[in-house]
C-alpha cells in the first residue's frame, strides 16, 4: 500500500469530520440566536401591549365608551388607575418532527391613568364604580375587584392613619410627650402601635425613636366622622390595620364603607391569608395530540411517509411526507382570590351570567362575559371528565381557587414529494 495515497485519504476524512462538527456548531449557534431573539421580541411585544392596553381601558371606561350595564354615559371611576396584567402563552423556537410543542409563558403588566374622572365622588351601590384589576390570560378577560361596601358596626374609636414626616402637620415628635398617645373615651392609643396588637405600649416607641417611622395611627371618637365635608372618611372603623372610605354614616351604630379588603383579591401583610394571584408553581400544561374540542375533526395529529408507485420516467420514483397536527394544549393556572363576592359564582354554586340581577351587578355583559364556565363544591369536581378542560371555580371555600384553563388549538399541515434518486456523490479521493 502506498503510504502516501492513506494519508492523504486520512487526511481527507479528518477533513470532512471537522467541516461537519463545525458546521453543526454553527447551526446550534444560530439556533440559540433566533430562540433569544424570539423570546426577547415576544417580550418587548407583550410590554407594550400592556401599555397600551393599560392606556386605552382607563380611557375608554372614564369616558364610558366601555361600561357595565347601566347608565354610565359619564363614564365610571372603576379604572381611573388601570392595572393590567397580560399572560401569554407562546410558542417557542424548536425542531421537532411535529413542529415545537413547548411555551413560554410571557408575562408583562401596565398601569395607566385618565384623569377624567379621578375625583368622582362614590356613592353606595354603585357597583360599576369600584376599583378593578384586569387580567388577561391567552386572550381571556378576567376582571377582579379590589373591594366592596359593606356596613360596619362602629367600636369607641377609629384610626386614621397620618404621615410622620417633617413637611406635614402632624408631625410632633422629639419631646412632645403627646406625640405617641391620644386617649379617646378614657382609652390610651398608642400611635405607633402600629397592628393594633395592645401588647407592649406602642411597641417601644417614644419621643426619641419616633422619628424613624414612616407613618402612624392617629385615634379618634367615631362622632368625628363627616362624608360631607370629607373629615375622617379614610379611617380604619373594623381594626383590621387598613382603612377604609366611610361613605354614610347610619346614626350611632354603623357605617358603611368601601372596605378595600372585600374585593376579589386584596394584598395582605397576615400570613394566614393566602397570597392572591397566579402562584409561579401552579401552572401546568396537557397537550391532546387529537383535538377532543369541537373545533377537533377525529384525524388527529400524524406523520405518513409513502414510498412506491408514484414515479415519472424522466426523475425516478418519489416519496411522499405529508405531516398534520390536530392538537390542543390545555394550560391551568390556579387563581387565588381571597373573597367569594358571588361575582362569578353564588354562595349555593350558581354560576352568574351577564342579563341577570346578579350579572349586572358583577358587571357582566356580552363583551366581558363571566370568565368562569362552572362552578364547583370542592377541587374534585374540576377534575372531571367534562370539567377537566374547563375554567372552574372551587366557591365554597374561604379563600376561593379559580382553575383558569386555556385551551389553545395548534391546527396545520405540509406535504413535501421528494426524489428517491441516488444523491450526489463527492469523491473526496481526487
């Protein structure tokens, strides 16, 4: 054998090696490319989205272009300062035989305020007027209150809560003795008790420290209460450690507010009150390779390759790949509320509905339906056979779940005919 001839071979093949693992870095690099950039456009599109969104609801619901049923020709003040929360889930880049079956969850938010009708007075009833959070979910729109009125019975004393700043008045600290308790009907109030805890006197704090807090309490007889004139309105009147907006006041015995902790979901500082919202680890994903929706047809998703009798006499013989995809991803979020405020299901498990007294109320209409398709007496029961693709509401429950449900159809299909001929040959020999 000549030596020189099987180097040169060696040579060669160690050649074509090094090509194809090159080549095949470069690919991966370039695929790493697009899947970033992808993923960044995505994003970007989802923010501004967001925003804009944000911007054109606080616009169309203080002019009343949008509104619940009812007269709100003048608009409402239910989103005065919108808040947006888009969630999309995005296909991402990938090469598979059946094209990418995995998502990226995109998440953006965006707050907006028309000025409008920023100081319109709220008056009882006035449901439209309430303050809402918007969610949106792969297109679904999931309004949710940040509170309610309720009438609360009224104790000896109510808190109002006053900045301990140097450019306000009310800041008397450093040797004002009077500047950390007030006594209303015999009692001491310790300002800076600040969770009403009535454990150690107003929790170390005195003339010396007081001037570290961002805020206090500042006790008051309940007669000292005037929605007329807007005095002691923003008062905390169940001693929950939040305030709420008196609007009447019923005589000695009672008040009724907009209690901002009565709505669907409200932020609390409680550790026994579940965090409201979507969690990060309550998401999970079914994919149906055969649509069971009735958007499906039966075929389902398939690959066929047909090799055989087509053939041109001029060409040879092809094969045939003819690929469909027929599937749905089932996507579950668990929303946590912290209140059933019989918006979207009743206490006895009616599901509410735009035209009734109740859909009226919850401001449903047939723009904004009701997001939730049935309502459910424990987590089982949206497990069901029929239920399981549904979006569900557990109601029965102190800090009622809602399983939100995207059903998200992946329908298409391509056919490629290829030649069977024999391919070109490179002779890496000459």
């Amino acid at each position: 054998m000549n030596p020189t001839v099987g180097s040169k071979k060696h040579s060669k093949a160690q050649t074509a090696i090094e090509l194809a693992v090159f080549g095949s870095v470069i690919i991966f690099l370039m695929g790493l490319i697009v899947r970033a950039v992808l993923g960044t456009s995505y994003q970007q599109g989802s923010q501004l989205k967001a925003l804009r969104l944000a911007m054109l609801t606080s616009f169309e619901y203080s002019e009343g272009i949008k509104a619940p049923p009812g007269d709100w020709r003048d608009g409402t003040t239910s989103r005065n300062a919108a808040s947006v929360l888009i969630i999309e889930d995005r296909l991402s880049a990938s090469s598979a035989k059946f094209a990418t079956v995995d998502r990226t969850p995109i998440l953006s938010q965006g707050t907006a305020t028309h000025s409008r009708n920023l100081f319109m007075p709220v008056e009882i009833g006035e449901y439209a007027n309430i303050p809402i959070a918007d969610f949106f979910v792969n297109g679904v729109h999931i309004p949710l209150t940040l509170g309610g009125f309720v009438t609360h019975p009224l104790d000896d004393v109510v808190f109002r809560q006053r900045f301990n700043h140097e450019a306000t008045d009310f800041r008397q600290c450093s040797g004002n003795v009077n500047s950390v308790f007030e006594v209303v009907n015999g009692t001491t109030w310790y300002r800076f008790d600040l969770d009403h805890s009535g454990g150690v006197p107003n929790d170390g704090v005195d003339d010396t420290n007081c001037d570290d807090f961002f805020w206090q309490w500042h006790a008051g007889d309940p007669s000292r209460i005037d929605p007329e004139t807007g005095e002691w309105t923003n008062v905390d009147v169940d001693a929950d450690g939040y305030p709420e907006q008196v609007l009447r006041v019923n005589g000695a015995a009672s008040v009724t507010t907009l209690d901002y902790q009565e709505g669907d979901i409200y932020f609390s500082n409680d550790p026994s009150v579940p965090a409201p919202g979507f969690g990060n680890q309550e998401v999970q994903m079914f994919t149906f390779s055969d649509n069971p929706l009735g958007t499906g047809d039966g075929v389902g998703t398939y690959l066929r390759v047909d090799e055989g009798r087509l053939f041109s006499p001029l060409t040879g013989r092809y094969a045939r790949d003819a690929q469909r995809k027929d599937s749905v991803d089932i996507i579950q979020r668990t929303l946590q509320l912290t209140k059933n405020t019989e918006r979207f299901c009743t206490n006895a498990g009616v599901l509410v509905t735009a035209g009734t007294p109740e859909g009226n109320r919850a401001g449903w209409t047939a723009a904004t339906p009701n997001p939730v398709e049935v309502c459910c007496s424990g987590s089982g029961c949206c497990f069901g056979p029929v239920t399981i693709t549904q979006t569900c509401m557990v109601y029965d429950q102190p800090y009622p779940l809602i399983y939100v449900r995207s059903r998200i159809v992946d329908k298409h299909g391509r056919k490629y005919i290829t030649p069977t001929d024999s391919d070109p040959v490179v002779n890496f020999t000459r």
